[in-house]
C-alpha cells in the first residue's frame, strides 16, 4: 500500500496524535493514505500501548493492520492526555501502577524516553532510566564532540554520558541526529568507535537507531567526484599562458598534484619542478607535516652534508609564492624536527645552534650590551656580502607613491620581469605597522585572512630578505619567539606571556596563571569556556597545578599554531636570497639585526665614526666640563622656572609651594628628557597639564606656564585668565614673544580684572631638546611642515621655505643664548645650510647691537661661563648622509671620506 502523491500532506493531521507537524526527526515520517482516509505518524503508531504488528511487512502500515490502527484510535480516543488534556493518548507509561498516558509529541516536550527496541517501551518523566553519575567525576563543561559546542556535565535529560568513555559527554540532540544519519551499521562512539556498548546505552536512553544504511550511503553517485583527477593549478602566480586547468602530459605543463592530499595542484614549470619525479607538497599540507613534525621526519638532512655538495646549488632558488618545490635533491630545512634528532644530526663543525630556550649561550635580550651588538652586525655584514655577490648591475625601477609606500612596493615585487638579484633601491617603511604584525616593541606574526589570500607573509618575508642582501634596513622589531620559530621551526619554540599582542587574550592568560586556589582557577575556566574551546585548551582540571600545562598549551596555540600557515609562508619568503639558510646557520649572529634596532644617532655614535684632534692650547679637561656644564645649566633654568623664576622658595613648614604646571607639546618635549615625575613633585608641581586639556579651575594654586608663544596657545591663556583658573600666574615661554602677543596678554587681564595675578612674565629660549650630555635637537612638532622633504619640494614657495628657515634659526638662537656664547659659523655654499647660517648670524648680530639687550653680556644666563673658547657651529646639509653608516658598516669609509673633505675645506676657509 502506497501514499497518494498529490494529496496536501502539511493540511492533514495524525490520527493517534492530533497534530499536523511534518518533522520526519521528531515524529518519523509522516504518511497519508487517501483510500483509507489515514494519517499518521510513524513514532506515533510504533510507541502506542495497545496496538501490535499482525501482518507482514508489506500490509497495511509497516506490518501494521487498517482495522487494529482504527481500533487503536477508538481506545486511545477514551484517554485524556496527562500533560495537554485532551483526548487521543495513546501511549502509557510501563512503570508498575503509574496510569499516565500522554500523546508522542507531549511525551517528548515532557522529556519522557521512548525506547525504540524490543516492544517499544515507554516511561513518563518520574519513571524515566537515567545514568549513574558518581561523586568523583569532575563537574564542569566539557566539547560536544559532534556539534563542537559545550555540554555540561549534569544529569539533565538534553545531556547523554558515553558508556564507553570516561570524559565523553554529548547533547542529546546531536546523538539523535547522527542516529538518523549513520543507521544502525555507522552509528558508534565518536571518541572511542565503540558500537555495541554505545548503542545499547543510547537505545536504552531513547535514542532512536533506525535499522537501515548510512545515509550517505544511500545517496547516488556519492563518490563519483573520486574518479576524476584533480587538474587544476593552485599556486599564486600560474605562468602558463592556456590558463591555470591546462594540463599536457610529458611537458612542462603537466599538473602535478600534492602527494598527500590530492585535492591541490600546480604546473611543474609554476613550481620549478624539473621533473614529474620530484615531489610536491601544497601549502596546507606542509603547514601540518611541519607543526605536527612528521615532515622533520621525511626530509633530514644534516647541514655537514650540504656542506659536502660540491656548490652547484644557486642561492638564488625563488619558488612558488603559494607552494614551494620539495624535492630530494634541493636543500632541506632539516631544523623542522624534535630536539632530540636535531642533537644528533648536527656534525661537529656545524654551525647551527638549539634554540635559546635549549641553550643558556644564546641571549636575545634587549639590554644586550653594544660591543656585542656590534660585533654581531659585523659578523652579519660579512654574511651579506657573500650573499651580495648574486646582485647584477642590471637596475629594476620601482615606482613608489609616497602616500601608499606599502602597496608600490607590494605591487613593483609581483611584476613579472622583476627578479632579486637586480640593483634596487628598496623602501620598507609600513612594514612594522602593517597588519602582518602585532605588538609593541618585539612583534610576532599576527593572523590575516585577507593578507594570507592575497599571499603577503610571503612578498613581506621576500622584501626583507631583499632588502638585506642590496644593504638596506634590517627589520630590528622580531620578538624573541618569532626569530626562534623562523631560525629553528615552531614546534621547538616555547612562547612567553610577552608574545601575547591581544590585551584581552593576555588578560585572561594572566587570571588563569595566578590563580592561587582550585576554586578562583575553575571559575576563571568557567568565565573563559568559550575562548579555551576555540584554542582546543577546554578540559577539566582536578588540581592547582593543571593550571601551568594550561597556560603553556594557550600560549602555544594562540602565539604559534594560530598563525601556523603565515609563518610557512613568511619562513619561505625570507629563503629568497638564501637568507633563511645564512640565518640558520648562524642564529645567534642575524639575532642582532633581527631582534635589536638600529642605533640611534647619537654623540657618543658620531665620535665613534671621528676621532677628534684638540690644539695644543685646549684643555680636554676643560671641553668635558664644558658641556656638563652646559646640560646642568639647561636643567637649572627649567627648576629656576618653576620655582617662579626666583632661587627656591620654602615656606613656614619647609616644604616647596605647591603649584600647576601648564605646557604644550613644544613644552613636553623639552622637559621631558631632564626632569622625572619625581623631580617635578619635590620642586612642588602637584599638575602637569597640556594647556590645551579640558582643566577645571583650582582658584588657591598658582599656575607655571610653559608654552610656544603662538596666537592659538595666547588666545587659550587669555581665556584662562578671564576664567579665572588659577591664584597666580607665572608665564614663560619658550622663545621670545612679540610685543603684540604680550599687548594682548595684557589686554586680557585688564578686562578680567587680573592684572595683579599675573606675576611674572619671561622669555625662556629654551626652543631646543637636550636628549644627551652633549646632544640636543631641535624642536618640531610639525614635522610635515619642517623637514627635509619639505625644503627639498620642488612647488616649495619662498615664503614657505622663509618660515622653514626662521623655525630652525629661533631653535640654534635659543640654544647659544642658553650657552651664553657667540658662536663661530661655517657651512657649505649654495645649499640650505647657508640660508641657516646667513640669518642666524644676522640675529647674533641685532641682538650684540641692541643696548637694551642683555642675553650674551652682563649677569645673565650662562654668560662668562662658558667663554673659555667660542663653539664652532658646523652646519651640514642632509645631503651628506651622516646615518648611513649606523645601517651600512662595510660602506661608511667612502661616506666619512666625503665628510671629511668637506669639513677640511671649511676648516681652511
């Protein structure tokens, strides 16, 4: 007996239940049958208490006789349902002297079980069986390993415990779907495969098996995809010109599939691959074999052998951006391997070296003392020059955009003439702060999707490595474990809390590390579950000391097997050149470039470079106590500043007078270097406020300012003055102010009635930043405005570059006022440095003829001091590159050479 194809099976409803619901999971399958005018469902007709299977199995419903449904539906029709009232139960409960009877569908909302075995059992929720639990299983939350999500541990009717395995724990949702799908041949333990015992527990529990195939087995021409060979080629860059599913067997066009998974391909001309005999890994599965470390395992080979090859292999080898060759005869990185085996490959005359975190001999450390860091780099430069040889004079142009640095570089390397080995000019700014990396100071990997796609691991992994080999700028922000998994592979590296870029990641790692009882560390895992299940680290911890497993196995996922595929590709960048292969062979060395920046210019640094010769009548005594002398002068005149421009000031009690102090960004700069926090609270300064913050008024605290004498920071001080914010005011600025600004300062107080407040009015030229004993620079906060790019634009007006040169003027002024002394001045002829020297010695000048001026003669700051020698002010155009050398050791003779030619010519001038 059949249904009726076009009879409205959502309209009608099941005969036993009442209900018009068409859920096949739910309530088995619904049927229809027109000539009997029957509708029923199949849970429904197989759990009813008073109706067996008397025909075979082809009459009437499933072996299920017309006449006994219809007399099923007439007894149950006398039954009133215990949870819906209403009539139509037919099902009851087989406990002993319980007389509910409930309809299916009622019976599943109240979480009775039906048993599907047997003769199909029933049992009302207060009859129901459940799982023993006993006192010493761990409660908590563990994964759901079929839908992945969490599942308590609670004897609750929607959980099921797995009878075959301890920790196993399921929804019990999950089970009765994947009952459905697998059948009764394939439906078994996830965990452990166990069938017969996982199947009678969960029959017992109510979890219908049906007794047919899995339904993926039913499905026709299932597997009909396994037939065909995957021809297609996957690499990033496909150099074929019939497109990427042309395949031509015997050539170099034949596709080559991965010889692990099948699913990925390549041209063996895309992936240099000589022939069909070579093997070849995708990008996926090399990613795995690595961080698994069964590709350590296939691919040894010690560094005494490659040593023994007779040279042949070029150092130039480039793969294939997606998918590099792997084959026998090309050089391995046989560090992808267990410590243990690494110990035993290395020869005696090897010059690799196990990690740090293996031997106490390696210090990434960034306090590492200069003369090592320097040593090291020389060692490095040595190295780069044998890579250097490979260069050819043959130049590549690279067209850069200013604006969008990143991007001209990103897309001059992906052009299809450009090769390493050319002469460039290479321009890595944006690097560091790309989304490639995270962190501040010491940056691993970060993981982006969308830069993963696009393969940019590997074109930023090819820069550097270029970079390095044509002498530009090494990286210098690596932290510590991201050179180790470079150098030594991931699997060998043991990451810090330090590497941990995300706050909240860190934070979380950081509660469950100090967790300091049982209790305070399960209900951090508790507020944490979601985040443990993503990383793979939920589990139930029984004791304190769980906690340091935990802790490490979180670090290593979200440091290193997080961004396992970005670092494949960055490590496989970086082997352009040879660079990776150097670097292996000496860790410790590129370490230094790696993981330490470039110096900073500095006076100590220039010295370095020059050795100076003193005339027979200078005292060398004298030139050191000169610019001690000079950096306490400067340090005094800030504290005689903020003690109201009057020597120190105690009151009754003996403590400083407490006050305010204002500044801007010009402000900041300068007094930060000299003066801590510290410093600042014992000479009374109880603020430090920008004078552009929102402040609120303090009417009993006298206020020190210390700002640019700029129309915006006056127009704010007259505000502040009619806002009566402060008891007193002590204004200083930090180059001389106009006799208009100061008019309109005074203009100000008149109208808030606080020309008694202000108390004191001083031009402090102190327009200059010390940053060492005998280093200063000068001030710029808008440094678009005033660099080197900026005098060097070619649409650059003349007023433009008159405000540019008056800036810089102000700046040296303020210094030689500070040092209380007239400078000797030379410089070079038609360049910027003349305009500098021209009107600077002009302000000298005005400044020694105006009588009324007193700041290089009489009792002023410095003065007479500092007069044993006139300073020679050398002023130099950025054209001589006087950095160079700091990035450049094995080119800075040449450069010095032309310093000190130029220098020479002006000493004889």
């Amino acid at each position: 007996m059949s249904t009726t194809s076009n009879f409205d099976v959502q309209s009608t409803f099941c005969v036993l239940c009442g209900r018009t619901d068409d859920c096949t999971e739910k309530y088995g399958e619904k049927r229809t049958y027109v000539e009997y005018n029957l509708t029923v469902h199949n849970y429904c007709l197989l759990m009813s208490s008073g109706i067996w299977q008397r025909g075979e199995e082809d009459e009437g419903v499933d072996g299920f006789l017309i006449t006994d449904i219809r007399k099923e539906v007439k007894r149950a029709a006398k039954l009133k349902c215990n949870i819906c009232r209403k009539k139509g139960a037919s099902i009851g409960c087989v406990a002993p002297k319980c007389k509910r009877s409930y309809h299916f569908p009622c019976g599943l909302q109240r979480e009775c079980i039906f048993q599907f075995m047997e003769d199909f059992r029933s049992y009302c929720w207060d009859h129901r069986p459940v799982q023993e639990f006993t006192d010493q299983e761990p409660r908590g939350a563990s994964q759901c390993t079929i839908c992945l999500d969490l599942v308590e541990h609670l004897p609750v009717y929607t959980v099921l415990k797995s009878p075959c395995c301890k920790n196993a724990w399921f929804h019990r949702e999950c089970l009765q779907y994947q009952a459905l799908s697998a059948g009764i041949f394939f439906f078994r333990c996830t965990v452990c495969n166990n069938k017969e015992k996982f199947q009678k527990e969960m029959l017992r529990m109510g979890i219908h098996i049906p007794e047919r195939d899995a339904s993926w087995e039913l499905e026709e021409n299932a597997y009909q995809d396994l037939l065909h060979c995957y021809q297609h080629c996957d690499v990033k860059r496909c150099l074929c010109k019939k497109g990427r599913d042309y395949n031509e067997p015997d050539s170099k066009w034949e596709i080559k599939r991965c010889q692990y998974c099948g699913s990925r391909g390549t041209h063996l001309a895309c992936s240099s691959m000589q022939s069909w005999e070579e093997n070849w890994e995708c990008m996926e599965c090399r990613s795995i074999f690595a961080t698994s470390g069964k590709y350590s395992k296939q691919k040894k080979r010690s560094l005494a052998t490659s040593e023994k090859s007779n040279g042949t292999t070029c150092l130039l080898e480039e793969p294939s951006p997606k998918s590099p060759r792997q084959s026998s005869g090309s050089p391995r990185n046989f560090l992808l391997q267990s410590q243990k085996i690494m110990c035993q490959n290395l020869s005696p005359c090897s010059h690799r070296e196990l990690p740090a975190s293996n031997r106490m001999t390696m210090s990434l450390s960034p306090v590492m003392s200069n003369r090592h860091l320097k040593e090291r780099r020389r060692e490095v430069c040595n190295i780069l020059k044998e890579l250097k040889v490979q260069v050819k004079t043959k130049p590549t142009r690279l067209n850069i955009n200013a604006e969008n640095i990143w991007s001209s570089a990103l897309k001059g390397f992906r052009q299809r003439m450009f090769s390493p080995t050319n002469t460039i000019e290479l321009l890595m700014l944006h690097l560091q702060n790309s989304s490639l990396f995270e962190g501040s100071s010491g940056k691993t990997l970060s993981l982006d999707f969308q830069a993963l796609e696009e393969n940019l691991y590997f074109e930023a992994g090819k820069m550097i490595a270029v970079s390095l080999v044509h002498g530009g700028p090494p990286p210098g922000f690596f932290s510590k474990t991201l050179y180790n998994c470079l150098v030594y592979g991931p699997e060998n590296v043991k990451p810090s809390l330090e590497d941990v870029a995300d706050d909240d990641v860190a934070q979380t790692i950081k509660k469950i590390k100090y967790a300091n009882s049982l209790s305070s560390l399960q209900s951090t895992l508790q507020d944490c579950c979601e985040f443990l299940a993503a990383a793979g680290c939920l589990r139930p911890v029984t004791a304190l000391c769980d906690k340091n497993m935990l802790v490490n196995d979180i670090l290593i996922y979200h440091v290193i097997k997080r961004v396992t595929l970005p670092l494949e590709s960055f490590r496989q960048g970086l082997k352009t050149l040879g660079v990776l292969e150097k670097m292996q062979m000496r860790p410790n060395v590129f370490s230094s470039i790696f993981c330490h920046k470039s110096e900073r210019l500095s006076a100590k640094t220039i010295c370095d470079l020059f050795t100076i010769h003193s005339t027979s009548d200078v005292n060398k005594v004298e030139g050191a106590d000169f610019w001690m002398g000079y950096l306490q002068e400067v340090e005094t005149a800030l504290k005689r500043m903020l003690n109201f421009n009057v020597p120190p000031v105690k009151n009754s009690t003996g403590e400083p007078v407490w006050k305010v102090l204002i500044y801007d960004r010009f402000g900041q700069d300068i007094i930060s270097p000299l003066l801590s926090v510290k410093e600042l609270r014992d000479m009374g300064i109880t603020l430090h406020l920008l004078l552009h913050s929102d402040r609120d008024a303090i009417p009993d605290v006298p206020a020190v300012y210390f700002v640019m004498p700029t129309e915006e920071n006056i127009d704010r001080m007259c505000q502040d003055l009619r806002n009566q914010l402060y008891e007193s005011y002590y204004l200083n600025f930090i180059s001389a102010i106009s006799r208009s600004k100061l008019e309109d300062i005074a203009n100000a107080a008149i109208g808030a009635n606080a020309v008694t407040q202000v108390a004191k009015v001083f031009d402090q030229y102190l327009n200059f930043i010390t940053l060492e004993d005998d280093m200063f620079v000068l001030c710029n906060q808008n440094k678009e405005l005033v660099s080197y790019r900026a005098i060097n634009r070619p649409d650059i007006t003349d007023t433009e570059m008159e405000t540019i040169m008056d800036t810089i003027v102000d700046s040296l002024f303020c210094f030689f006022v500070t040092l209380g002394a007239i400078p000797i001045i030379r410089c070079s002829r038609g360049t910027a440095a003349e305009m500098v020297a021209v009107k600077l010695d002009k302000k000298l000048r005005e400044n020694l003829r105006d009588a009324r001026n007193s700041l290089f003669t009489g009792d002023t700051l410095g003065a007479g001091q500092f007069s044993f020698q006139r300073p020679l002010l050398v002023l130099v155009d950025r054209n001589i590159d006087l950095a160079t050398p700091l990035h450049h050791t094995w080119t800075y003779q040449a450069l010095v050479h032309d310093v000190l030619v130029r220098i020479n010519l002006i000493s004889k001038i």
